[in-house]
C-alpha cells in the first residue's frame, strides 16, 4: 500500500490525513511545523494524554470543547483549579471525561509552572530534546524513538503524568521536533522549510 493519497489538489500527502474530516486541513497546517509557544505545547501534550486509548480523531473533533473547558490551555490559570473544577469537567459531555485524565492535566499545569521556572521556557526544555535528523527512522515507521524515551522519563521524574514514550514521541510530531511527513508528501517541504528558519528557543532558558 502507497504511504501517499492524493489530495483535493492533486497533490500527494500522508495516506493518514484522508482517515477523517478534518485530518486533511491539520496535516496541511499544523502536523510538523514547529511551535515554540509554551501554551500550544502544553494543549498539545494534554491533548496526547486525553488521547490515550482512544482515536486522534476524537480528540480533534472536541479540541475546541477542551479548549473552552481548560481556559485555552493556560497552565497558570489550570494550575490552580480545585476539586470543583474536576466535578464539572466531569460533567463536561464537550470533553473526555476521565478523571485521571483530568487531575493529570491540572497536576502538569503545576509541574508546567515549575518548570518554566527552571528552564526559563517549556519550549526551551522540550526544544532539548530534539533529535539529530540525521539520525531519524524513515518517516512513521517508528511508534517511539531514543529521544522520546528520554524526554518521558525526565518529565515523569519531574512529576508530569500520561507522558508515556508512545505519547511523546506523538506529541514530538506533532509539534514540529521532527519532520515524519513521508518522503513523497508535498507539506514535508514546507516543514523542512519552516524548520530551517526557526528559531530554536534554547536560549530562552535562564
């Protein structure tokens, strides 16, 4: 099977953007490109979590239903959420309503904090982790990497939670640490393009 479809364009993409309404426009815009905002990284990693055993196209078709419900995934202002706040999250029918799944997003908006206070940025310390292209598998014939692995086991020695190397090596994707859109997908040179021009935020780090 081709790891290619094309596109309403003509164009080949990753087979996996047809699977869902929706896919196509993320895998176009967002799926690579890499985000030094600290906010965006933390909805992206949460958003990981709360897909855990579940499909990305759940998790996609309520993303603005999370962001409603965790104040656009600003750690500060999750950072302090109560009890109350988990009794109407639970109640929540726009989310996935799994209490673990939710305390972890407030336990990590805390670690978030601590963090920041650390490293200066959560850009800058998830920026450390990314890995030599050279050294990168074939694009999406891995599940997981070194890399990954690391970055899961300093976050969970950090306190974070639903932060497994399956998760994270997702999250990595996604936000743009590597280029995993297959070799004959047109968006994998717009990415290798926006990741040339970026800026790394390493030296945002106090």
């Amino acid at each position: 099977m081709s790891a290619t479809i094309a596109g309403p364009d003509g164009k080949s993409r990753c087979r996996w953007c047809a699977a869902a309404p929706g896919f196509l426009a993320y895998h176009d815009i967002e799926w690579g490109f890499p985000v030094d905002s600290d906010r965006r990284l933390f909805e992206k990693l949460c958003l990981e979590g709360f897909q855990s055993g579940l499909s990305w196209r759940t998790i996609l078709a309520k993303r603005e239903n999370f962001r409603a419900a965790f104040h656009g995934f600003d750690f500060d202002k999750i950072a302090r959420f109560t009890e109350r706040d988990v009794a109407r999250l639970l109640k929540d029918e726009g989310i996935v309503r799994h209490r673990g799944k939710i305390e972890a997003v407030i336990n990590n908006a805390r670690r978030a904090r601590e963090l920041v206070k650390q490293e200066g940025s959560l850009a800058a310390f998830f920026w450390g982790y990314e890995p030599d292209p050279k050294q990168h598998a074939k694009p999406q014939t891995a599940s997981t990497s070194a890399e990954a692995i690391a970055l899961s086991k300093d976050l969970k020695k950090r306190g974070w939670q639903f932060v497994g190397p399956t998760t994270v090596y997702a999250f990595m994707q996604a936000m743009g640490l590597i280029n995993d859109h297959v070799e004959d997908c047109v968006i994998r040179s717009k990415v290798a393009r926006a990741r040339k021009s970026f800026r790394r935020p390493g030296a945002l780090a106090s």
